[in-house]
C-alpha cells in the first residue's frame, strides 16, 4: 500500500526510500533500477512494464517515489499520472522520458507531476534523477510530517471544553480559535475572523466595560482573569472565566494573545444556589441551626432563638445545645436521642421541653448528623398546634355517637373531618374523606348549584343556615341522596363549617317515580305522543307541539288520523301511517311495535319523519305511545352516498386526470348541490397548485381563477398538511388568500400528492355537517380516481417504451443474426478448405476463435429476443436438470468433479421453466470449469429458499462481483463475456435473486434465492 494515508510521523522520519520505475522497455528500467540503487544505497527500486502493473503494485506495496516514461503502449505517462493522482493523491511522481517536449512538459504540470526530466545519453543522468528523488521524497516527507502533527493539535483543541484562541498583540488579527467557541459563544468564527473584537458584543452589557478594560490590559504585556457573562444569539446567558497572557517578541513588544474562556455557568448557579439557601435559612420561620463537632452552635438563625426565650442568636454562638433546655431534659438528650443519632445518623420526634427561662413548649425537632461530624438541627414550635389538637378531641367525643352525619369543611370545600355514622351512610371510612374535597364524590348534574350555595353561605356573616339536597357517590359506585344543613358560624377550634347530613334516597326515589315520565317526554329531542284506545290524541311533548306549531289545547281529543292526514304530504303517507297504527293496535297477546317512514309537509318545510308505534297498557287500558325522528338529513346523506356509490364508475373510467377534475366539480353540484367547486392540481415543475377544473357558478364569482404558489394561502397550507379544512367565516381567517374574496365559507380538501379540491358558499357558516362528510367522500373518491388515471398514464408510457425497446431488440437480433454469422460461416468453410490445402499451427487458434464469436453471437441473440421470458413453469427435478448440464459442458474435462452438499444427494423439485433452468445449469457449470480448470471441484446444494452453485476456483475479488453479470464481462481467454448475464436474466425471468460471494474454499459461490419448492 502507498504510505500516502498514514498519518505516522516516523513514516515520515524514515532514511528507506521505495521506487517504482515503470517504463515498457524492461531491459532500461532495470539498468535504470541498478544505476539509482548504486547512486544511493538507501534506494529500493522495483520496475513494472506498463501503467497497468504500475498501478496494481501501488495498490499493494508501499512506494514513497514514482519514475515513469511517456511514450508506453496502453497508457502513457501522462494518463499514468492521472490515475495516480485520483488513487494515491500527492505520491512523488516524475516524468523520466525521451520524448521531451515543452507540450508534455506543459500537460504534466498541469496534471501535477513533481518533476520533469528528459532521459539523455550517458550515466550522469542517474545521478542527477537519484538527486531529484530524493529531493521530492525530503520535501513529501516533510510536508507530510508537519500536517500530520498539526492535525493531532488541531485535534487536540478541538476536543476540549474550553475556548482556545491566539490573536495578534493589537488584537486586529484572529490567528487561531477552536470551534468550541460556536458551541459557548454561539456567534461565529468567521464573524470574529473578519472583526476581532465581534466576541464582545455578545458580552452582557453590564460586564462589557471590565473586558474591554481586561483587553487593553493584556495588550499593554499584563496578563489577565475575568469572569463575565455572555448572551448568546439564542438570548441564553452564560457566565464564562477568561485567562489571558501577553506572548512577547525578542524586542519584548506583545506580538500575541493567548488565552482560554470556560464555561463556569455550572458553578455560579451552584453559588447562587448555596447563597439562596443560606438566605432562605435565615428567613426561614422554623428554627435552624448548626452544631459543630463538640456539639457547639456554629450557626443559628433568629428563629431558633426566639423560640428558646433569647433575642440575639449570635450570643449562643460558641455555646453547647444545653444552654437551650432545663436539666430534665439535657438527661433525656443524653440518654435517649444523642445515642440514637450517633448510631443512624437522624432523629425526628416531637417533645414537651422546658426552656433555659422556664417556659414549656411543645416542639418537633429534626436532627441529621453529616459526615463531618456536624449536627443539622430543625425545630418548630408546636404548642399551640398541641393546645388546638386537645380541644379538637373534646369536640370529637361529643359527636362519636351522633346517627346523622356530622362533618367540617374548610371554605374550599375540603373535609376536616367526618363523624363515624359516614360509614354507615356511605361506606367509607373516614381516613378516605378526610383531606379530600367533598365536591368530588358529588353527582355532576348537582356539584354547581352546591358550589354556589355553599360559596354564598361562606360569604354571610349572619348566623343563618342553609338546607340543600344533593346526590353523594356510596363506596359501591351507586348514587345516594343527602339532604345536609351547613352552619354559617365558624369556630376558631374547627377552623371551618360544620355539616349536618341525612340520607333521602328512598324519598327521592319515591319522588322521581312519580317525576320521571313527565321529565323524560317532556326532555326528549324526538317527538313523542300517547294515542288513547279511541284513536284520539291524548298527550304530546313540547318538541310534538314545536314541529306542528300548535299548543297541546289545540289538538287534545283531536283523532290521530285526522292529524295526520292533515300534515302529511301525500294520501299514501298517511295511509302507511294507518296501516302501521292498525297493526299495534289489531289485539295480539305480545305487544307489538311497527316502525314506519312519513313524509310531512311542516310549517318549517318538508320533511321525513320515522315514526315507531308501540302499544303499551297504562292504568289497565291499552294505548299507542309514539316516538318520532326527524331523518330528513339522513335521508339526504344515503341518497348522496347512494348517488356517489353511482359516479364512482364515472370516475374509474375517465381517461385523464384533467377528466377526473371535471368530474368532480359536476359531481359536487349535481349530487352534493355544492355549485361553487374548483379542482387545483400540483405542479412540480412550476411548485404551484394550478386550477384545471372550475364549476360554471364559480367561474362567474371569480373570473379570473388563481394558482397558488408554494406557501400562498390557505389552500396551500391545506396542500402541504394533507388534512382537510372547513372555514365556516372565511372573512376571519388572516391566511386567506384574497382579503376581499366575495366567499364566505370554504371546504378546503387535499387530494393526497396531486393537488386540492375547494367547495365555496357566499353565505357563512354555509355547510352542515353532512355537506363536510359528503365532500370528503367526493375528495376521497376523487383522489382514487386520479391515482388510477396517474397509474394507467404511466403503464401506457411504459407499454410505448417496451414496445419501441422490443422493435430496436429484433432490428438488433437482425443484424447481429444475419451481418455477423454470415461472414463467420463464410470463414468457417474458408478455413476448412485452407486445411485440406496445407497443415499450419495457426489453424486450431482460428478455429477456436471462430467458434468463440458464434458463442457470442448465439449468447446476444437470446439475451436479445429471449432473455426477459420463461415459458411454463412446472415442477422440474432440479438434480436431473444439474446432472444433464454437467455431461454436457464437463465431457472432456475427466479431472473435473461435481458433488452434492451434505443431505442434499436427493435435490427437491421445483417450480420452474425446465429448458431455462438448464441454460441456467450449463452457464453457472460452464463458468466454473472456464475459471476454476480441469481439476475443479464444482458443489450444489439446498438452501433454506434456494440453491447454490459453488467451485474451488480462484474466486472473485470482492470489488468485481458486481460487475460479473454485466454482459462483455469475463476474465478467461475462451469466455464470451455473457454467460453470466444469461443466468442473472434467466433468475430474474423466474423472479429469484442471485448473489455472488466467495465459497468456502475460497473459489465462487452463486447462491440463488425465493425459489418456490414442490412440497407434497
């Protein structure tokens, strides 16, 4: 390998210098090799005849210098050169050459060569071409050293944290920055290369002033730390640490600045934080303090002290924790909590205490030991939390026996407490309750109007109470009703409101029964009617009387029939109306229920209504209760749908997609009734939406139809999301595309990557929710039909590009055919005359020769006219087919061997054209002998989808396996270049894959896969 990638600085360093001297005359590259080697015992030189070679050995040995000559067959030097320069960049390579001419002297400049010598007569001239080698491996090697160790610095600094930077000492010149600057600074370094002084702009305005100072500093030789913050482009704010010193010249002036800045955001926020914490501590309420090693206060806030009867805490500094308790107490410490402490580490209780002053005080007191042998203390003052808690209990006594449930809430609502009936009434116990908001286990329907009425007791100052009744959630999920009086005293020792509850559910059961017909009619969005056993309207709920516009005195007693043929819209509406109602009412034992469908014409227009009859028996008498729907809208949407189902084959067939846009505009305004329509289709080359189809109605309101461009618009928004839009104010939309658009409402509707439907009304809020549906249905259609018309387009193209490849395959096959086989037979009996005639050693390479090319030839006109078909594909022995190709293309070849992989003895069938399976054998058979010679070792196997084909040959390099298949290819004197061509079009005619990789003794594996075996 050249040493040209290699960044090793003892490379470098090396006296051995390897020559490659390529010239095609063998005899003067040798003398030339002997005369260098003698001229400078540190030289190797190896020699090659051609440019070819030359290149090969490159690639494999290591070679600090090339000498080449011009004038070679093949590849010149200069062509040499080029190759040399793409594969092996900057290697030192001179023309040594005797066909000198300031042209070539010229081109080899320009192609890069290192040096130009004109061979001479004489051997002064090696020594001269020894010097200039050496020179150029010198200067190479030189070269090669200094950028590798500035690559490892350069690495060096671009792999730490800290900004590295050198300027010049007037700070005018940037010399040298690491990236890391980007990432701290976040400006960039070509901002600062073109103004030296850009950093400080980023620089904090109050921090601004002391850099500059800092900077002036350095550049008057003193060297300088700052601290400062940054604000990057992004607004974030850094602090950063800079250490700056001056790098003087022999005249002691500053040539240079040189320095780092760190990023020390981390550590000031941990100061911030420990000076916040030391704040909050001596703002803290609680008691804080501090106990050095000896069990000594260190620190004590005032809190601390006041709660231990003194006013200064910095007077117990120095002191120990026992100038805090009586004597009772410091024994308690001593033998009880200190021993625990010292032993977990932490204590946490609450204590009656008596102070240094003789005050008794109830505390909870924390202390945690640190590792430094320090003691944390924090204490509140419990007391009169204790004294609350001891009235508290008195209360709590006096309501453990009450059967009604008493509770207290605070004046969010909170449960402070709940005596034991609550399990009785509700079932939870009351640790469950307690801390939670009573309004949460409150019905919905009823929380509100609980809400306002106990926010308005809340807000008396009387002492009035207030009555409610409200639904509670039991622990068992169902619903109870309470009735609960809340008092608007408070007391201090409850801290809320006190609640007396009671439980109504049976009473509210027995008043629903009674409620609950009336509250369901009277609620119901269908209409709904009682028929008496007379046939005379007896009752009608509010939404009967809304949709007939009538009062239910107007038409109580009134005969249903006669009603009904009143609204109807035909006889035959009513007749199915009373036909219907005779059948409920006909005296079957079931009761029986008939649904039926109406047209009515209303005083709010028509409209269709279906009506369900159900015979019912109410106070022992049998009447007909009757709900009706109105169902215009979904009348309306199946006959749409229904319609749509219709036109979809219109859509399948258009024949174009500017057809299928046409389509969609007549479909919006005949089935959906939606006249104002535009279809938009994209355009790639233009990256616009352009219209192609508008209705006639949209037309006229907008003469002049627009393309949108990309990002214009709300129908490009539309385009580019793939969801659809519906803009029932279009006027409020700031996006819209034309501010003074006489629509008002729009449909917007992507149709996938081909372009946008739009459905527009001059009214707002123009659609219903079925004209939505109904258009993305038309959208959704739409879209299909334009991917059908987009596939066909395209088979149609493909099918002319086929059929012209087809016609110029059989001209081609033609020619081939008859201009080339005509004049090899030609030969073929020309030659067999000349053996009659004479006996010649030439005659058999001719004759080997000419069979080659009609090999060829026979090889192009199948991959010319066959090479794409299979005929029936049936189920072939694939061990048969195998052995049949091996006696045909190994039948002079007795060395040779076939074998069968292990288990494999007995191949499986499989599905396959068994006279290109065949060809498939005889190539991939032919191939190996061709490659691998006459004592080759050739094995077929079973793969879990496939088989393979595997020889002992030389193999194929890894870098060349993707080009055997390529027709013309072949490495072997006596191969046509397209076997392996025929057996890739063969596998691919079968739809298998095929791969080429190395086998297992190193030879060439074909391994073909998705092979379909006969089972059974």
């Amino acid at each position: 390998m050249s040493y040209l990638g290699t960044a090793d600085p003892a490379h470098f360093a090396s006296t051995q210098t390897r020559v490659l001297h390529v010239d095609d005359q063998r005899d003067l590259a040798e003398l030339t090799a002997d005369f260098l080697e003698r001229e400078n015992d540190e030289f190797t030189v190896v020699t090659e005849t051609d440019a070819q070679n030359g290149l090969d050995r490159l690639a494999s040995e290591s070679i600090d210098c090339v000498v080449s000559d011009y004038d070679m067959p093949k590849q010149n030097g200069l062509e040499f050169l080029e190759q040399v320069r793409e594969e092996h960049g900057d290697i030192p390579f001179i023309l040594f050459t005797g066909k000198g001419s300031e042209e070539i002297a010229s081109e080899a400049i320009s192609a890069g060569v290192t040096d130009y010598l004109q061979k001479e007569s004489g051997t002064d001239q090696y020594t001269v071409l020894a010097n200039r080698i050496e020179n150029a491996v010198e200067h190479h090697r030189s070269r090669r050293a200094v950028e590798a160790t500035e690559e490892k610095l350069l690495q060096l600094a671009e792999r730490t944290d800290d900004i590295l930077f050198m300027f010049d000492g007037d700070w005018e010149e940037l010399l040298f920055i690491n990236s890391t600057y980007q990432d701290i600074w976040g400006g960039s370094i070509a901002e600062l290369r073109d103004d030296p002084a850009a950093f400080l702009g980023h620089i904090h305005p109050d921090d601004r002033e002391r850099a500059q100072r800092s900077l002036e500093r350095l550049q008057q030789g003193e060297p300088d730390t700052i601290e400062y913050r940054i604000v990057t482009d992004e607004g974030d704010q850094r602090w950063v640490r800079g250490e700056t010193k001056p790098i003087f010249d022999d005249d002691g002036n500053v040539s240079r600045i040189a320095g780092f800045v760190r990023d020390i955001t981390n550590q000031k926020t941990r100061e911030q934080e420990l000076q916040a914490r030391a704040t909050a501590m001596e703002a803290a309420t609680d008691g804080i303090a501090i106990l050095n090693d000896e069990h000594e206060f260190g620190f004590m806030n005032e809190a601390h002290a006041e709660i231990y009867g003194f006013d200064d805490p910095d007077a117990l500094l120095g002191e120990s924790w026992r100038a805090c308790y009586d004597n009772a107490d410091i024994g308690r410490f001593e033998s009880t909590i200190l021993p625990q402490l010292a032993d977990t580490g932490e204590w946490h209780g609450e204590m009656a205490v008596t102070t240094a002053n003789g005050e008794t005080i109830h505390q909870d007191l924390v202390l945690k030991q640190l590792d430094d042998g320090r003691v944390v203390c924090a204490v509140r003052d419990i007391t009169d939390r204790k004294e609350w808690e001891q009235e508290l209990e008195r209360y709590k006594i006096l309501t453990e026996e009450v059967t009604d449930s008493i509770g207290v809430v605070s004046e969010d609502g909170t449960i402070q407490y709940e005596n034991p009936a609550i399990e009785r009434v509700l079932g939870y116990d009351r640790e469950t309750l307690e801390g939670t908001t009573a309004f949460e286990y409150m019905h919905p329907e009823d929380r509100q109007e609980v809400m306002e009425r106990f926010a308005s007791l809340v807000a008396e100052d009387g002492q009035e109470t207030d009555r409610v009744q409200y639904r509670m959630q039991h622990v068992d999920g169902s619903w109870r009703w309470m009735e609960s009086e809340a008092s608007a005293r408070t007391d201090s020792a409850l801290d809320g409101y006190v609640i007396t509850s009671r439980d109504i559910t049976e009473r509210k059961e027995r008043e629903r029964e009674l409620e609950q017909y009336a509250a369901i009619v009277d609620n119901m969005a269908d209409t709904a009617f009682i028929v008496g056993n007379d046939g005379r309207l007896e009752f009608a709920n509010e939404t009967t009387l809304t949709y007939a516009d009538v009062s239910l005195a107007e038409i109580e007693g009134v005969p249903i029939m006669e009603l009904t043929r009143q609204m109807a819209a035909t006889e035959a509406d009513a007749d199915r109306f009373a036909s219907a109602l005779e059948t409920v009412t006909s005296g079957a034992e079931t009761p029986m229920t008939e649904t039926v469908e109406v047209q009515l014409e209303l005083p709010t227009g028509e409209v269709t209504a279906e009506y369900q009859l159900s015979a019912v028996q109410i106070d022992g008498e049998q009447k007909v209760v009757v709900t009706g729907r109105d169902i215009t809208a979904r009348k309306r949407r199946e006959e749409a749908l229904r319609t749509l189902h219709e036109v979809t084959r219109e859509f399948m067939e258009a024949s174009d997609q500017q057809s299928v846009a046409e389509q969609a505009v007549t479909t919006a305004a005949t089935v959906l009734d939606q006249p104002m329509s535009g279809v938009w289709m994209y355009d790639e080359s233009e990256d616009a939406l352009t219209p192609v189809a508008t209705s006639d109605k949209g037309q006229d309101l907008i003469p002049e139809t627009p393309t949108f461009e990309r990002g214009e618009g709300l129908a490009w928004d539309v385009f580019e999301s793939g969801d659809p839009q519906v803009y029932s104010n279009l006027q409020s939309e700031p996006g819209r595309y034309n501010p003074d658009t006489p629509i008002k409402s729009e449909m917007l509707l992507p149709l996938g990557e081909y372009g946008l439907m739009t459905v527009g009304c001059t009214e707002q809020h123009g659609f219903t929710d079925i004209d939505v549906a109904l258009a993305r249905v038309l959208a959704n259609t739409v879209e299909t039909a334009l991917a059908r018309a987009d596939r066909e387009m395209q088979l149609r193209e493909q099918h002319r590009q086929l059929k012209r490849q087809n016609e110029r395959l059989d001209e081609f096959a033609g020619v081939v055919s008859h201009d080339l086989r005509n004049p090899l037979q030609v030969a073929a009996g020309r030659l067999e005359l000349v053996r009659k005639e004479c006996d010649s050693e030439h005659l058999d390479a001719i004759e080997a020769a000419l069979q080659r090319s009609d090999r060829i030839i026979e090889d192009v006109l199948w991959l010319a006219r066959e090479g794409q078909d299979v005929g029936s594909m049936d189920a072939v022995a694939l061990q048969q087919t195998v052995d049949a190709a091996w006696n045909l293309v190994a039948d002079e070849m007795e060395e040779a061997d076939l074998y069968y992989g292990t288990g494999d003895e007995s191949l499986s069938q499989i599905v396959a054209d068994e006279d290109r399976l065949r060809q498939l054998m005889e190539n991939l058979l032919r191939n190996a002998i061709e490659h691998g010679g006459e004592d080759v070792t050739v094995t077929v196997g079973k793969m879990a989808d496939g088989f393979y084909v595997e020889d002992t040959g030389p193999g194929i390099p890894e870098a060349e396996r993707d080009d055997v298949f390529g027709a013309g290819y072949s490495t072997s004197e006596d191969g046509t270049g397209f076997g392996l061509a025929i057996v890739k079009r063969v596998a691919e005619a079968h739809g298998w894959n095929i791969d080429v990789t190395e086998g297992s003794d190193g030879g060439t594996r074909f391994e073909i896969t998705g092979v379909e075996f006969v089972t059974g």
